[in-house]
C-alpha cells in the first residue's frame, strides 16, 4: 500500500473546502485534521469532509501529533503568522496565496523554513496544472521562436462589501493579492524577476485596488501586459507571444483546459490539456512529491521566485500609495 501523506487544513473557508475537494482525488492524501478559531466552524467543515480531528485553535491544530502537513487556508494578513505557527511545531507548509502580505514578512517566513529545514511552497496551484505544464513544454520546444510578450488578466465583479476580505485593507484586501498575484505569477514563470515595474490602479471607498494595470519590464527587452480587478470582470484570457509564432491559454486561463497555437501560414493547432478532479490536487501531489524525495522546496515553485514575485507586488503597491495597517 502508498504510504499515505496525512494533511491538516487550517481555515474553514471557501479556499479550505476547493482544498479538502482536491484531496478527495489523491489516494495517498489523507485529510485527518482541520484547525478553526471556531469550535463550530471546525466541527461543521469535519462533518463536511469526514475529518477525525477537529481542533477549535490553530495552536492545537499546528501542534496535532497525527498531521504531517499543513495547508494554510486563511485570509491574507494571517499568512504569514499561520504559516510560522506550523513551521514552529515542526510541520511542513502549504501556504495558499499570496504567499505573505509583503516581500518583508515572506523573507522571514522563508528564512524560518530553511533555518528549521522544513518544506514550504506558495499555494500557485495553476502552475502545476496540465496546462501549464503542457505550456512550458510548447515552449521549450522553440516553436514559437523568442518570447517577447505575455498580456494576461485576471479581474470579477463583486458586489462591494467593506468589511469583507475583498475590500477590507486590515485583511490585505484588493485585486492585486486576491487576482492580481494569478498573472504577475505567470509573467514571473515566463521571464524571471522584472527589471522595471510600472503600474496604474484604481482605489476605491476602503483604500484598496479595486482595479489596475500594470507594465513589467524585463533584461532583455520582454513586456508583461497584466491587469486585475474585483470590481469588473475581464477576459481572463492570457497570451502568449513569440518571435515567430503565439500561444493562447483559453479562458479562463488561471485553471483552463485548452490551448491555441497560432503559427503565421499555418492553421492553428489547439491543444487540450483536461486535468482531474478539481485541480488544487495538483498542488498537494507535488507537496506529497517533494516530501517523498526529502526536498524542502519545489522546483516548480521554488520560494527565490514566490519572494520576487512579492517584491514586484510590493512595488507596484507603493507606486500607487497602498500601504496596508499591519504594515
């Protein structure tokens, strides 16, 4: 028989049962311990998921004997403290994202890990995706020639809402963290840490981006195009172009199943790319994998780049006057 990975999810939200879903489709995951602020929250999700343990403290959970790993399933200013909570109690960490609220708290948080030597990883669970896989492997293959350009988007409507996590800056609340990290995460996949960062956002009522654009610029001349929003729905198209041809993930991108290949003088190829169950398993497969092999980082999503990717975010932030109050 595999040996079976045992996980604790912390948080009972939305994010924690996409999460618990995924887990469902991995026959050596085992979910045997969810941790919630609330007795009745974390009986409820237990219930839902037939969890055997069900802590009301996040303490009790971090500190649960019979968890291997944990995923982190809470809002964004609570991150950072969640994740050190497990890494403390010895356990390696999934960490949903955005990984941190800022590039400060992620350096901590990375350099806690690799002082306890304990695995960590962003929860980016579209990277690991068939189609992103099957992206990379397109363009590694130079059919496209030269990348030069990506223009991607990730924005929805939402009805506003100021004490929610969307809206609420004292739970980082915004497009950019909640969206925004979907592209600025595949533009940093494709070209590595930007050179230049230039962005334009709107703030609403509360303070935060309810919607931006923003332009990366990289070493040798590459263009990221991105922009996100919760206060209006976009495309959610992302495309890709070359020197010598272009790729286009099929909307929506972030968690898509085709891709279309556009050579000039050619018909255009599409490529399917289904993935199984609900995808966030994907992610917990390669937690699973790595643990397995005795690594403490992913080289899918290694932390260097989860850390550069927070200091683009940091950076476009302070162009457009958001600062957060745990800041």
């Amino acid at each position: 028989m595999e040996k079976q990975t045992r996980w604790g999810i912390l948080g009972t939200g939305a994010i924690a049962k996409h999460f618990a879903t995924g887990l469902s489709f991995l026959p050596d995951a085992e979910l045997v311990a969810v941790g919630s602020r609330s007795r009745t929250s974390a009986a409820q999700f237990a219930d839902l998921f037939d969890v055997p343990h069900r802590h009301s403290s996040y303490d009790d959970l971090a500190n649960d004997p019979e968890v291997d790993v944990v995923y982190i399933a809470v809002p964004h200013a609570l991150h950072k403290a969640s994740s050190l909570l497990c890494l403390q109690a010895g356990k390696p960490v999934l960490c949903e994202k955005p990984f941190t609220i800022n590039a400060r708290e992620a350096e901590e948080l990375i350099a806690f890990a690799r002082q306890q030597e304990l695995f960590l990883m962003e929860a980016m669970w579209t990277r690991f995706l068939p189609s992103i896989m099957k992206l990379q492997e397109v363009l590694s293959s130079g059919v496209i020639g030269d990348v030069r350009m990506l223009t991607a988007d990730f924005g929805f409507r939402t009805n506003f809402s100021p004490e929610s996590r969307l809206f609420n800056p004292a739970l980082g609340g915004g497009a950019l963290l909640d969206v925004g990290v979907y592209p600025v995460s595949l533009a940093s996949m494709l070209f590595g840490e930007p050179e230049k960062v230039q962005g334009l956002a709107h703030l609403g009522e509360t303070g935060v981006d309810e919607q931006s654009a923003m332009i990366f610029g990289y070493r040798e001349g590459q263009l990221a195009i991105l922009s996100t929003a919760i206060r209006t729905t976009t495309l959610q198209e992302a495309t890709i172009l070359g020197t010598q041809g272009s790729i286009k993930i099929h909307a929506p991108w972030w968690r898509s199943t085709k891709l279309s290949l556009s050579i000039p003088g050619q018909q255009e190829e599409v490529i399917e790319a289904p993935f199984d169950g609900n995808g966030y398993n994907y992610e917990a497969a390669e937690v699973m994998r790595c643990l397995e092999s005795g690594q403490l980082e992913s080289d899918r999503m290694p932390l260097d780049e989860t850390l550069s990717i927070m200091k683009a975010m940091d950076q476009v932030r302070a162009q457009w006057g958001l600062k957060y109050p745990m800041e």
